[in-house]
C-alpha cells in the first residue's frame, strides 16, 4: 500500500494539469485553487514518503527483448528529501503566481505547465529507471519552454534558446543513458555501478555530466538563463532556471559522480576547472546588468559554480557542501527572484536604472531581499555562508596544490557577488525615488508577501541550524559521515553578531539624539533642483568595470556571443545548411544527375562486392 | 548482345533528360527510357521463330510450349504501354502549361523553387 | 469472411473516384459527401480488417498464374494508416479546397491515388505492383499541379522527371526478375530465393528496385523532386503525399521487395542503413534552413523517411549477419512505427501549415507571428505535432526514435546512435523556429484581423493530435500484439514469406 503513494506526487500533478487545459475561460479562480492544492498535497505525500522507510514500486509497461521500460519508482532517502523542497517551492510559487500572473493573457495555460513540471521533477527524483527518468526530465524541459513562452512577446527568444539548449544535454544525457545500458546490460539505476575508466564509460560520464551541468547551467552551456530572463514571467524564473533545474541538474550529478560512477581524480578536477570557471566568469557578466532579471539569472549561473566545485572535489564534505549549496541557492535564488517579480508587478519595471527608494513603500520585501542578497553573499550567519564554507573545506581537503587556486576562485567570487548585490540594494530599496517607484504605495498583497517570507526565514533557519540538515539528512543520503566540520558553531555566532548590530544600533541611535542638524533641499545657485535631476542610478557605478582595458574586451566578445555555444552551433550550422542550399539550385539536370551517379555507385557496390 | 542494345537505348534516354535544357526533349528523353523498358520485356519472352502464344483447340500443348513465345511479357508490355502513354500526354500537358506561365521551354530558366 | 472484403478496399476509392467524376460535375457538396464517404468506409473496412491475414485470389486463378492480394502485419498497418490519413485529409478538404476550383476533379484522383496506394499495398504480385504504383504516381503528379501556378506546375514537371525514371527502373527490375526467376508472383520468387541461388542479374535487378523505390521514397541523394513537389501541392493533398504517398510506394514496395522477395543479405542492410543516415542528415541540414513552412516540412519527410530506412535496415542488417534476433526486432519495430508516427504528425504539420495559409494567406515564417492567441486549435495541434516529430516524451515521435537508437546501441552501432540523436536534435531546433516564428512574438500589423480557420478543418487537426498524443500507448504488450507485431514478424520472416502466402492460398 505505501508504496503506492510514490504516484501521487508524480500523477497527481499531471493529472491535474491536463484537467486545468479543459477548464472553459469563463472560469476564475478554479485554476489558481487546484494548482494550490494539488502542490499542497504532493508536499504532504512527499513528507510522508520522506518520513517512511525506503519504499520501492515497480510495475512493468514495455519489454521487448532486451529493452524495457518499467515504472519503476523508489524512494531513496537524499531524492525524497530534495524532493520536499522541490514541491515546497511549488506551493509557494503556485501562491505567489496566484497574485502575480492575475491578468496576465496567458495565465490559462500557465497553471497546466506548472503542474506538469511540478509531476516531472518528482518523476526524476523517484525514478530508478533511467529511460523512466529520462521521460520526466525532457516532461520538465518542454514545460519549461511553454512555461517562458507565457511572458512577454519577447520571451520567445528565451523560450528557444532553453529548449534547444537543454534539447541539446537531454540528447547527449538518452546517449550517455545508452552507453550505460551497453556497458551494464541495464536501465535501473540504483543496479549501476562502475569506475569511469576507458574511453566508454569516460564517455558515458561526459555526456551525463553535460546534460546535469545544462540543467543546472553552468559555464559553458549556462547562456540559456540569462536570456530566458528577458520577458519570462519572474515565477517561472523563481520556479525552475532558479529552484527546480538546479535541484535535478545537480541531483543528477551528485548520482553520476558518486553511485553511478566511481570517478578518478582527473575528472574531479575537470569539474572543479568547471565549477571555478563558472564562479568568476558569471558573477563578472552579472555585475554589469542593468536588468534586475538578467542580473539574477547570472548569479544563478554563478551560483552552479560552487556546487559544482564542490563536487568535482570528490570529497565527502565538498559533496554535501555541494548539495547543500544546491538548497539555500535554491531557496535564496527563488526569494530573490520572487521579490523582483513584487517589484516588477508593483512598478512596473525591471530596468534598475528606472527603480529606486522602494524600501520604504515595499518594507517586508525590501528586508525579505536584503536577507535572501546578504546569504547569496555568503555573509555569516545566513545560509549562503555555511554552505560555501563546506565547499571550501572540501576544496581544501583535496590537498593537492592547485587547490589553492580554487579556493581564491570561490572567495573572490563570493566577494564580486556581494558587491554586485550591493548595486542591486541600492538601486532597487535605496536612494531616491524614480518616476516608476514613486506611484508605489504599499507592500505586494499577501499572496506574494508569504512566500519571500518563509524563503526568508528558511535562509536564516538553515545559516543557523545548519548541522541539522546537514548532518541529519545530507550525509546520510549520500552514504557518508562527516567527522570534522570545522570550528564554525553558527548559533553562537549568530548571538554575538545580533549583540553587535544591536550595539552598534544603538551608537547610532545615541549619535543621532545628541546631535542636532538642520536639513534643508538641495539647491545650486539658490534655486531648488528637480529631485530627478540629481538622481544617482546604482548602475551607474559599475558601468567602470566595463572600460577597464583587459575587461572591455571580454565584455564585448560575451555581447557579440563568442562564448555562446548557442549561437556558435547556429553559426556551423548556418554554414552546412548553406553549403547544401547552393548545392540545390533548382535545375532539373543537376538532380538528375545526382540520381545517375546514385545508381552508378549503388551498381558497382552491389557488383563489386557480391 | 541484343539485351545490351536495350541497355544502351535506356542511356541515350537518360542522357537525353539529363543533358537537354528543352523540356519536351527531356520528355521524349523519358519515353525513350520507358520503351527501352518495353522492348527489354518484350526480349525476353521472345523465341527465335517461335509462334504466336495463341490456343486453338486442335493443338498439342507441348509442342506449342515448346515453340511458343512467352505471352505473359507481351501482356505487361501492353499495360505498361497503356501507362506510359498516360504519364507522357500529362507530362505534355504539363509542359504546354509550362510554357504560358513562364514563356519558355527552357529547364534552367524554370527553377523558381531551389535551395 | 473478412477476407471478401478486401478487394473493396482497391475497388472502393477506383469505383468512387469514377462516379465523383461523372456525377458531381455541378455540386461540390456532392463531390465532398462522396470523397469522405469513400475515406471513411476504407477506414472502417480497413480497422474491420485488422486481425485478418490471409491471401485474396483475384478471379479464382491461383499463384503463380493468377495474381493475388496478400494481407499481412505490415500491408494491414500500412492500410489502416493510409486509410487514416486519407479520411483526415478529406475531412480537412472540405472547407480547405473552397479556395480551389472543380471540386470533383480533386477528389476523383485523391481517391484513385489513395486506391493505387492500397492496390500497392495489398497486391502479391510483381507486376501489379509497378501498376498500382503507377496509378498512384500519375494521379499525384496532376495533384501537385492541381493549383496550376508557375510553382506547382514547376514542381509537378520535376517530380513527374524524376518519378518516371524511378518507375521505369522498377519495371527493368520486374524484367529482370522474370527474366531470371520465370515468375511474376512475389511469393513465388521468394520460394526461389528461399533455395539460396544468388546470382548477379538479381543482384543487379535489387539494385534497381532499390533506387527506383528510393526516388519514389525520396531519399537522398534521389530527394530534390520531394522539397519542390509536396509544398506546391494543396494543403491535404500536402498531407497525403508526405504522409502515406512515400511510404506506401517507396518505403512500403521497398521493404516488401527487399524482405520477402530478394531476401535481404548484408550488403542490402549495409545501403539501407547509408541511405537511411545520409537521408536524415542532409535532410534535416536543409530543414532547418527554411523559412518557407511547407517546404520546411517537405525536408523533415526526408530526413524522417531516413530514420525509417535506417531502423529497418539495420534490423535487416542485424538478421543477414546473423546478430541478436531480439535486437534485429526492436530495431525493426522502431522502423516500422515510426513509418506510422510520421505519417501521423507529419499529415498533422501539413494540415496545421494549411490552416495558418487559410487564415494569414501566407507560408512564410518571416511574415507571421504571435498567431498563439488568434489561432488557439492549430496552434495546439500544430506544437503537439512539432513535440513529435522532435522527439519529446510523451508524443508518439518519441518511442520510435527511442527504440532506433537503443536497438543501435544494443547492436553495438554507437557512432548511428549518435548521428540518430544528433538529428533529432536539430530537428527540435527546427520545429522550435517554426513555433517561435509562427505562433510567438508580436503579431504583424496586417494580420491583425484574421480568424481561426474553419471548425472542420479543425476537426481533422484534432483527430490527428490525438493519434500523436495516444499513439505511444500501441507499444504496450497488448495492442502491440495485433498491430505492430505482425508487421514486424511479417519483414523478420523474409523469404519464409513464400511458404506461407503460398500454402495460404
């Protein structure tokens, strides 16, 4: 009977959502209740299923011959505990769409989509057969794609751009699948088992490693982010580039680069060159955006990084670093996301040059964002920081000398997020107000104030009570124990941290009574100036970064796409598919001709080698 | 030997359709190929002085299977003749249309549709 | 029983063909009444027919004298697809073909090429083959020019070319088999064959049926009549040729010839497999390149007709050298069910593109835009369609490219595997700049005030989408058994085919 239960959360979600396509126009509301209420229950049945023992069903579809295909699903510890987040987020995104897509054209379709992504990632997370898996990843690529395509008229460049990207990595992950099954003579996951070594399973590991890390986005196939960002709704930017492909793109790595495979040093440390690369080069192109989205989404990227370092160490620490990284990115990420898509619904803009001064008209989502931006930072003691300092220990662990480097890579990534974070505080919260930010009133409605607030909460909770999901469900799942974790005890930190600020608050509160200023409004040459006048974007600051000599040439190589696999792969394409065009030239003799030399060839084979 | 000449009647066709830029020589390019099929056909059931594949009642049937040509090519021959005159009067039909819409005979000047 | 009623599924679609003609001169409700009636009974009759195998003697003249009709797995999977897509096809005529004048002449040669396709089908004997072949073929050629535009008629002349040549070398074949076995009837030189004497003047003869199938199935480098001829066509007619024409005189004769006539060896399966791969890349290069819809449609025929070839050449390949026989069926499976999905989604994507022309007037993808919200049936049906052809899970395109591509690697053919996925991959790319180009984006200032098309002919799309959504459900144990099996079984037991139609009959 328990297990049974597995299907709910995958099923359910489908189910429902093919019944929202049919529910008429007239309709209102309906659609918003049952998204709600399914996530809720898939939440619910994940807990249980988190909360039983390993439960297994299997049921057989298709065999014939040596290919099969079975619904095959089971629920090993780590996949059901990053499965409650996944459908956690699902909850808290399908409530805060529910404000956030009102009015929007196409919010009919958009529930279904939602609904079926939601099924796909809980197909991925318990399926143990890979061909099983492979359907629900692709289920959640293609939902991904009508997802962006609900957005602006714009967003269909974004749309492409991310199916065929990870079209791409699903292909090559149904061909690494394939190199599996020949080396292993099976499809069920938890029965594979061996050392990548030898061109073929090398191979196997690349090509699964490229669909994970394309999921996940990182450098280089991480281009399909930023773009979707422009004129995806920012809930399905918080729902799936941010929470839901991170969670399967990493998930899938942590399987191939600990169950699956047992890897050598090397690729360890291709993956760590991965990781580090990604760091740096995304938090460089997030620091000089000017659309809050875009800038986000290149964190997102940067972010991968991490986890990816993190695992490529091939340690036992950095790999739950990795993981958990994986989470509070997820959980932080999403918030970031959501308080934009607030400021967006409430402005009206995204541009950070056209916002400012918000943190008085939008107070719970200015702090919400401070917090989620002070632990993608990774400023102790929020979330952000226990994680990346896992990583780094694990980075340390690895011992050998390049490690170093990795370490700097990290931290100085981690610096450049912060200062591109402060840009994005103060443009947004601070300063003064702009033509869009002053016709704000009050904060979003409680439909999209509730979730940036519990994502909140979640990254304080998790940056002080770190061991506890660490050591409780992490480790465990990935089959390891960690002995030492470093002299980080968060929650006494946390007390004297909370003892600073407090102190330091009230200097500043004593400073303030004891002095006494006179304000006055700006003016030059005694006349008042027009407060828009005078306004300073935050953007403004970091435009430098851009005309700095060696950087000027990297920014205008990644604007005219040279690092874009996307448009490098149009470009060869383009090239054959021109070639073959001229060869095509509309004149009947020259098809007749390829014919007569068809035939030749196909006679003197036949003859020749009978 | 005379199959050869069948062979080389099939080429002369092939070669017609191929290297003519008139389209109604490339048709008649395409009836050669097709008889040259015929005649192939109609070889192979021949038998030097054989007689007419015709039943009378007061006939030794081994001797006449011993002397006759094969009917059977002869009927293919017959309905593949049928064919080949349907295809060529629409290809000619074709071609006539051809010639109003683009004012010319000309294949390499009839290439709107390419790459 | 059932087996009287088979040759009504030739004599159905010839018989109303000719009274269309004579009949429906003046009234165009007449003449759509009359084509669908036809469509519909040779579906019904062809779904009726769907566990009946046996061999149909025509005029009580057995084999080899006479000629029969033989109903296997594979002809009666390909008749229930024919027959499915012909009723779609009409069913969409009817409000499409208003924009077209002599109705009646329309639909009598619709239905005398949907009849040669089933005679081609069905049909036993050699002969016979190449006529019904013919009848299908000279009916489609006056169907592409049936708009008589510079265009169609360009496109009509270079496939007639072309086709002619591909038919005249089937006919040498025919000679030459006869001339080498003494027999016309299929099953009979398989009997021959089945002995084991290969000789050079049959080598020769399968090579010409090769090519001759091959220009009639469009496979490269025999392709350039396809890109030209099925675009120009009306949409339906569209439908019809990339959807069932090229499979049931190309694919189908080639496969049947190849299999249970000649008898395949391992060269044979070698060419398959090349022409099968050099089909699917060079098409769908060219494919992606289009910005004409149905011409970039016309590609995708190409390059899918490649993975048919290619799944089943390589099961061929796999049996001629003795390989895994589990393997060689999966393989073949594959082939053949994709030659069924194709046909339906691609007939869908035909359909859809001759909705978007009937409302926008226009094929280019450069000239459209943002038609998601004006045309919501043909813009589901259209990407449920495009999610097929691509390959996405759950749609029917799906499985069979996913049983090519685990029967390549299980063969061991990882580099096939690959290149298979490669394309399909970048046949994704393809349909995802039609989706992006067509239904996306900004709506253009001048299409502002167009509607959905007709609700009939929304009826047909829909019809189609849902075989493309359902279609993965027939590779369940259960109706895999009496649909895709036989068909399998039906190549897989080669020349053993002799023995059985012939003691049949």
């Amino acid at each position: 009977m328990s297990e049974n239960l597995l299907l709910v959360p995958v099923f359910l979600p489908i189910a429902v959502g093919v019944l929202v396509f049919f529910i008429p126009k007239m309709v209102k509301g309906v659609r918003e209740a049952l998204s709600l209420l399914t996530a809720a229950i898939a939440f619910v049945v994940v807990f249980l299923i988190f909360r039983m023992e390993e439960s297994h069903l299997f049921i057989s579809i298709i065999e014939i011959g040596d290919f099969n295909l079975h619904l095959d699903l089971l629920s090993a510890p780590l996949a059901s505990f990053i499965l409650l987040f996944a459908t956690g987020f699902g909850l808290l995104i399908s409530l805060f769409s529910a404000s956030y897509m009102a009015g929007k054209e196409r919010y009919k379709e958009y529930y279904g989509y939602f609904l079926f992504a939601l099924g796909g990632t809980a197909g991925v997370f318990l399926a143990n057969h890979f061909l099983l898996f492979l359907i629900f990843w692709e289920m959640v690529t293609a939902s991904l794609y009508f997802l962006i395509t609900t957005g602006e008229p714009r967003a269909r460049e974004g749309a492409t751009k991310s199916f065929a990207m990870i079209g791409a990595s699903d292909a090559c992950l149904l061909m690494g699948v394939g190199i599996l099954w020949f080396l292993n003579r099976t499809f069920v996951i938890s029965d594979i088992n061996l050392p990548a070594e030898g061109w073929l399973p090398v191979l196997a590991f690349l090509l699964l490693m490229v669909g994970s890390i394309t999921k996940a986005g990182a450098v280089p196939m991480h281009t399909w982010i930023p773009t979707a960002s422009e004129g995806a709704p920012a809930s399905v930017m918080a729902y799936l580039p941010a929470a839901l492909d991170k969670l399967l793109g990493i998930y899938l790595l942590v399987m191939i680069s600990t169950k699956i495979f047992v890897l050598g040093y090397s690729l360890g440390l291709v993956l760590m060159i991965i990781g580090a690369v990604t760091i740096i080069a995304a938090v460089m192109f997030a620091m000089v955006q000017h659309e809050l989205p875009k800038l986000l989404s290149y964190h997102a990227v940067s972010q991968v990084g991490y986890m990816v370092l993190g695992i490529g160490t091939l340690t036992p620490i950095g790999i739950v670093g990795g993981l958990f990284h994986m989470l509070n990115n997820s959980i932080y990420k999403s918030c970031l996301f959501l308080c934009g898509g607030s400021v967006e619904k409430k402005s009206g803009s995204n541009e950070l040059g056209d916002l400012g001064g918000l943190s008085r008209s939008m107070p719970i989502t200015f702090i919400t964002a401070l917090i989620a931006a002070l632990a993608i930072s990774g400023i102790p003691p929020l979330n952000g920081f226990a994680s990346k300092w896992l990583v780094y220990q694990g980075v340390l662990e690895t011992g050998k000398g390049g490690s170093f480097i990795f370490l700097i890579a990290a931290m100085f990534g981690s610096a450049l997020t912060l200062a591109s974070f402060i840009k994005v505080i103060y443009s947004v919260f601070l300063g003064q107000k702009s033509k869009y930010t002053e016709k704000v009133t009050g904060d979003s409605g409680f439909a999209m104030v509730f979730p940036v607030v519990v994502l909140a909460i979640l990254c304080l909770f998790f940056g002080i009570f770190y061991r506890f999901p660490v050591e409780q469900f992490i480790a465990p799942g990935v089959g390891v124990s960690l002995t030492p974790m470093g002299i980080w005890e968060s929650p006494l930190a946390t007390i004297l941290l909370i003892a600073g600020i407090a102190l330091g608050l009230i200097i500043y509160w004593i400073g303030r009574a004891m002095r006494s200023v006179r304000t006055a409004d700006t003016f030059v040459g005694g006349e008042k100036i027009e407060a828009e006048t005078i306004r300073v974007e935050g953007t403004y600051f970091y435009d430098t970064i851009k005309e700095l000599p060696l950087m000027e040439k990297f920014y205008l190589s990644e604007e005219k796409g040279h690092f874009d696999l996307y448009i490098l792969f149009g470009k060869l394409r383009a090239w054959i598919t021109g070639a073959l065009q001229f060869l095509h030239n509309g004149i009947l003799s020259t098809y007749l001709s390829w014919s007569l030399l068809g035939i030749i060839v196909l006679l003197c084979l036949s003859i020749f080698l009978l | 030997m005379i199959y050869t000449l069948c062979f080389v009647l099939f080429l002369i066709g092939l070669y017609c359709a191929i290297t003519k830029k008139n389209i109604v020589k490339i048709v008649i390019g395409l009836t050669l190929m097709e008889y040259s099929a015929n005649l192939f056909l109609i070889l192979l059931g021949y038998r030097k002085g054989g007689v007419a594949p015709i039943v009378s009642e007061n006939m030794n049937i081994t001797e006449f299977l011993a002397t006759s040509v094969d009917p059977l090519p002869q009927a293919l021959v017959l309905t593949s003749i049928v064919i080949g005159l349907g295809v060529t009067t629409l290809a000619i039909a074709i071609c006539i249309r051809l010639y109003e819409k683009y004012g010319t005979f000309d294949i390499t000047e009839i290439r709107r549709l390419k790459g | 029983m059932n087996m009287a009623l088979l040759p009504s599924m030739v004599a159905i679609p010839l018989g109303i063909a000719f009274f269309t003609y004579l009949l429906a001169r003046k009234s165009s409700i007449l003449a759509d009444i009359l084509g669908n009636l036809a469509t519909f009974s040779i579906l019904v009759i062809s779904i009726l027919l769907i566990k009946t195998r046996g061999v149909y003697v025509i005029g009580g003249w057995n084999p080899p004298i006479g000629i029969n009709w033989v109903l296997d797995g594979l002809s009666n999977l390909v008749l229930v697809v024919v027959a499915l897509i012909s009723f779609a096809a009409t069913i969409f005529s009817t409000r499409y073909m208003e924009q077209y004048t002599a109705r009646y002449k329309y639909y009598s040669l619709f239905l005398l090429m949907v009849g040669g396709m089933n005679g081609v089908i069905l049909t036993g004997d050699l002969f016979n083959l190449f006529v019904f072949l013919e009848v299908a073929s000279v009916a489609s050629y006056a169907l592409v020019a049936f708009g008589c535009n510079h265009e169609e008629l360009e496109a009509s002349f270079k496939y007639l070319v072309l086709s002619s040549i591909g038919s005249t070398l089937v006919l040498f074949g025919v000679a030459f088999v006869y001339g080498a076995t003494g027999y016309l009837n299929m099953a009979s030189i398989g009997g021959i064959m089945a002995t084991g004497n290969q000789n050079t003047i049959l080598t020769v003869a399968a090579v010409l049926f090769i090519v001759g199938f091959c220009i009639k199935a469009a496979l490269v480098p025999f392709h350039p009549w396809l890109p030209d001829a099925h675009p120009s066509a009306p949409a339906p007619i569209s439908a019809m040729l990339s959807g069932v024409l090229i499979k049931a005189l190309g694919v189908y004769a080639l496969f049947r010839i190849l299999f249970n006539v000649i008898g395949l060896n391992q060269l044979y399966g070698t060419l398959l497999i090349v022409l099968g791969l050099l089909s699917m890349t060079v098409g769908v290069f060219l494919a992606v390149g289009q910005w004409d819809f149905k011409r970039l449609l016309a590609y995708h025929s190409i390059s899918q007709m490649g993975y048919v070839i290619l799944g089943v050449g390589l099961g061929g390949y796999i049996l001629a050298t003795g390989g895994s026989s589990s393997v060689a069926a999966l393989a073949i499976l594959g082939g053949i069910f994709h030659l069924a999905n194709h046909a339906v989604f691609k007939s869908l994507l035909f359909l859809s593109s001759g909705s978007i022309e009937y409302s926008t007037g226009t094929r280019q993808l450069k000239e459209m835009g943002g038609l998601i919200s004006i045309m919501p049936v043909t813009r589901t049906t259209c990407s449920i369609a495009s999610l097929s052809i691509a390959g996405v899970p759950p749609f029917n395109g799906f499985w069979s490219k996913l049983l090519i591509v685990i029967a390549a690697i299980q063969a061991g053919f990882h580099a096939v595997a690959g290149i298979t996925i490669l394309v399909s991959f970048i046949t994704l790319i393809s349909f995802l700049k039609v989706l992006r180009y067509a239904f996306l984006g900004e709506l253009p200032e001048k299409l502002k005030n167009i509607k959905e098309s007709p609700a009939l002919m929304g009826v047909a799309q829909a019809i189609l989408a849902l075989f493309c959504i359902g279609m993965g459900l027939l590779l369940l144990p259960g109706p895999r058994e009496f649909l895709l099996e036989p068909a399998v079984n039906a190549l897989i037991q080669g020349v053993e085919y002799a023995r059985i139609v012939l003691s049949g009959s």
